[in-house]
C-alpha cells in the first residue's frame, strides 16, 4: 500500500503548515497536564494489603511474591494471559504486542522499580514461549491458588504497581484495557503518523486506511501474533512442549 492509493492531507506552504500545529500544541500541552494531573491523584490513592508470601514459580521452583522485588521497594507486574495446552500462534496477541516492547529495566530500577511478568500457565510452557520470543524481563508462573489473591475477581491482561514496606506488601494500583498502553510505544508512535492506529474505532478522514477491529485482530498478521514473525524467520523453535 502506498499513500497514493488514499486520499492525502491538504498541501500548504510552511508557514501555514506551522500555525496549525502551533494550534495543536496548546491542545496537546493541556492534555499532557491533564496527564500530569491524573498521575498525581494516583500517587495519593489509598493501598490494599496483600500476602506476601503468596506463592509464584520461577525458574529455580516456588518464589513467594516479595521475593520478585529483588530488593527493591516498589514493583511493577503485567499479568499475561495464557492458553494452556495451545500452540505459539494460538496464545495472545494482545499481551504478547504488550510484553514485547518491554526490554530494558535499567530505568525502573534506577527508580527503585522492579518490573516481572506474573503469567497465567504453566512455567514449563510459558517460559518456552518467553524464549521463543526472546524476552528478557523477569518471568513467573500464578498458580491457581496465587491467581485467586492476586487477580482477586479481576482477568488477567491487568498492569499492576506494588510496594514493600519491609516485610509488607501492598497494591497501589491496576489498569487493564487501554489502561496498558504505556507498555507499548508503538502505539505512542503510530499516533503521531498521518494514518494514525488504522484502527476502525479512531476518527480519521474519509477514505483514510482503517484496517483493524479492536478484538485482537489488530495485534495479528497471517495467523499468528505479529511479533511472533521475526522469529520464525531468524529460525527459532515456537514448540511449546504441548
């Protein structure tokens, strides 16, 4: 697809070109200050307590939930969903689009952060699935029972923040939906192109390309999770053992 085979944005000189986005940006600086706003009332919500030792499993075996904060004081835990028994292709698309932008944690913890991913199979299955990916971060299977305190009435799919205070464990916050946006830059990034998400939903021009829905399509190509591609070509392995 070329942009000739759409319509195209109005041609003006520089000049005009720059008044309109001038235009934009007192907008798009109100909405970062809105942005600003919201993140402050976050910081002053009120925490729930949760076990600290409840159970997760890693690569050496059982690992109560305090231990994933490596030490550190707050932790930051996305909840992949997991198809049990389903090939690579099968598993989700929404969270492996999520998980797969996240790949560098120096800056978490440079803010006494930690980040891991809590997923909801089995460790022997998902962690192939994680090296199949080539994904890096900190990775833990929820049993049923540790899925039941941490989830608690919730789904999987959430982003979740926690803090330590010594032998304490709290929850400060969860999102889920487009609430986990921030782990994805691609979406950042594709909002500030002419054709947007090209998503079915966004308000774009008439005859803009809108070719997604919002139920997982948008995170697949030919069957299989979009970043699942790469992989498959630089000849990596998608059995999962099931």
């Amino acid at each position: 697809m070329t942009a000739g085979e759409h319509p195209l944005p109005q041609v003006t000189d520089r000049q005009a070109w720059q008044a309109r986005i001038d235009e934009l940006r007192v907008r798009e600086k109100a909405h970062t200050r809105a942005g600003d706003a919201l993140a402050a009332e976050r910081r002053r919500l009120p925490m729930v307590e949760v076990d600290p030792t409840t159970p997760l499993t890693g690569a050496h075996g059982p690992v109560p939930l305090i231990d994933v904060f490596d030490g550190r004081s707050k932790l930051v835990a996305y909840f992949h969903m997991w198809h049990t028994g389903k090939p690579a292709a099968d598993q989700c698309e929404g969270c492996t689009f999520s998980t797969t932008h996240i790949t560098e944690l120096s800056y978490l913890h440079s803010r006494d952060v930690s980040y891991a991913t809590f997923c909801q199979g089995p460790y022997e299955e998902s962690s192939r699935y994680r090296d199949f990916m080539g994904w890096t971060v900190p990775w833990y299977s929820v049993p049923p029972e540790s899925a039941d305190r941490l989830v608690a009435d919730r789904h999987f799919g959430i982003l979740v923040s926690y803090l330590r205070d010594d032998n304490k464990v709290y929850e400060t916050y969860w999102t889920t939906g487009r609430g986990n946006e921030p782990m994805a830059p691609s979406y950042g990034l594709l909002d500030l192109t002419v054709h947007g998400r090209q998503e079915l939903w966004e308000d774009s021009p008439e005859g803009w390309p809108q070719l997604w829905g919002s139920r997982g399509g948008q995170f697949q190509q030919d069957g299989r999770p979009t970043a699942q591609w790469s992989r498959i070509k630089a000849g990596r392995d998608d059995d999962l053992g099931t």
